[in-house]
C-alpha cells in the first residue's frame, strides 16, 4: 500500500474515532430532548448526526481528492476536505429543501386539480329562515347533491357591532338522527334546528355541508362545502366555499 493511502486510512481512523467523543457530548447537550418547560423539542442525536454526515462527506472528498491529487499530501487533502465538507453539507441540505418544496407545491397542484371536479357536488339552492328572521327557530336549505352518501351539515349566524368584534347569535343543534343518506341527483329540503344563544337579528350566517362516503364517521373522499357571504376562495384543499343567496321567503 503507498504511503499516502496509509496516511489517509490513518487520518480517516482518527476521525472515525471521533465519533465516541462526539457521541458523549451529543448526550450531554441533547440528553433531555433540549426544550423549556413551556415547549418540548427533542434534539437528541443532532450533534452526533450531523457530524457523522460530514465524516460521510469528508472521507468520500478526500478519498476521491487522493486518488487523483496525491502530490498535494494526505493532511494537505484532508484539511481542504474538511473546510469543504460543511460547505457542501449545507447545500445538500439546502437543495433538499428546495426539492423537498417543489415536490409538496406539485403535489397540492395535483390534489387541487383532482378536487376540481368536486366543487359543485352539493349546491345550495335556497334557505330560508323559519318561522321568520327575527325569532328564528329553524333554518331550511334547499339542496341537489351529484353524488350518493351520507348528508350532514350545520348553521350558525353571527351579529357584528360597529367596533368589528362579532358573537354569535344561533347555531344548529346536530345530531346524528339529523343525517340522511342521500343518492345522486337527489333534490330535497334539509331543516337544520337552532339554539338562540342571544336574542337577536344575526347579519352573517355560515352554512356548512357535508357529504360523507362511509355509512358512519369520516373516510377519504368526504365532501364538505362552507357556504358564506363573501368567500375568497373556491377550495383551500380541506372545505369548498360557495357563496351565501341572500334568505328566501319561508314556504308555509
């Protein structure tokens, strides 16, 4: 064996040996999962990791730096190995962020894109307040689903004074007997009872639908569409929004 590649294994052992002191240390610092007493993060292993990465990085450097560079000396190589090594280290990590970032940004692209087809699924024909707007007892919504499940949904209306600050005025009192199961296609009027919690006039109602695949609790595919008066978006990947028709005459 050259003299040079005996220098190298040596340095490389050394370093490599360096991992039990870094090991102990890592414990030290990192022992009790790092944090305070208000937030708990656990760090343990950071250290030892991190150096065992760049002893990765740094054997292959000089490994490679030696079997073309030689006459430049084993410590000579391993000292620029060294100083290059965090470099490079810090730009895979960099470069696995940004990849790691354009792979979730294609695939909320593609989440968004499938769940286009879904937006109209439930429709909001009408509501109406019963028996009327001042002392409401009940709400009716008027609704065509597109496709078949378990339909399920709530209500609520808020007042909102001058100064911007809001409370909530009624909410539908849900239970589970209040669910359907509905087919495609089907058109058919909901009633959603309510609880006052203040007597008075609510200026922004919220209603939330719900179509469920699975005959009991949630499953992948479910539907939910928040029906609002001014909604900024059609879909955040979790809730649909349409917007709100303005109250219809109660059908006695």
């Amino acid at each position: 064996m050259r003299p040079i590649w005996q220098r190298h294994l040596i340095i490389c052992l050394f370093l490599g040996l360096l991992t039990g002191p870094i090991y102990y240390l890592d414990r030290a610092m990192t022992g009790n999962g790092g944090g305070s007493g208000w937030i708990t993060l656990d760090f343990r292993g950071l250290i030892l990791w991190t150096y065992i990465t760049f002893l990765a990085i740094e054997i292959v450097l000089s490994s490679i730096a030696v079997l073309f560079f030689s006459r430049f000396g084993a410590l000579r190589i391993h000292f620029g190995a060294i100083v290059l090594s965090p470099a490079l280290l810090v730009a895979g990590v960099v470069m696995y962020g940004q990849l790691r970032r354009a792979e979730m940004a294609r695939s909320d692209r593609e989440l968004m894109q499938s769940r286009r087809a879904l937006l109209n699924v439930i429709e909001l024909k009408e509501w109406s307040y019963f028996p009327d707007d001042v002392h409401p007892t009940e709400i009716h919504v008027s609704v065509v689903v597109h496709n078949s499940g378990r339909f399920a949904g709530n209500v609520s209306g808020e007042e909102t004074d001058p100064s911007g600050s809001s409370q909530t005025v009624f909410e539908s009192t849900n239970e589970p007997e209040n669910q359907r199961q509905v087919r495609s296609g089907e058109a058919f009027t909901h009633v959603f009872p309510l609880k006052v919690l203040h007597p008075t006039q609510a200026d922004n109602v919220r209603v939330t639908l719900y179509l469920f695949k699975a005959p009991s609790g949630p499953a992948a595919g479910d539907i939910a569409k928040v029906f609002i008066n001014s909604p900024q978006k059609d879909d955040d990947g979790e809730y649909f929004y349409g917007r709100l028709p303005a109250p219809s005459r109660p059908h006695m």
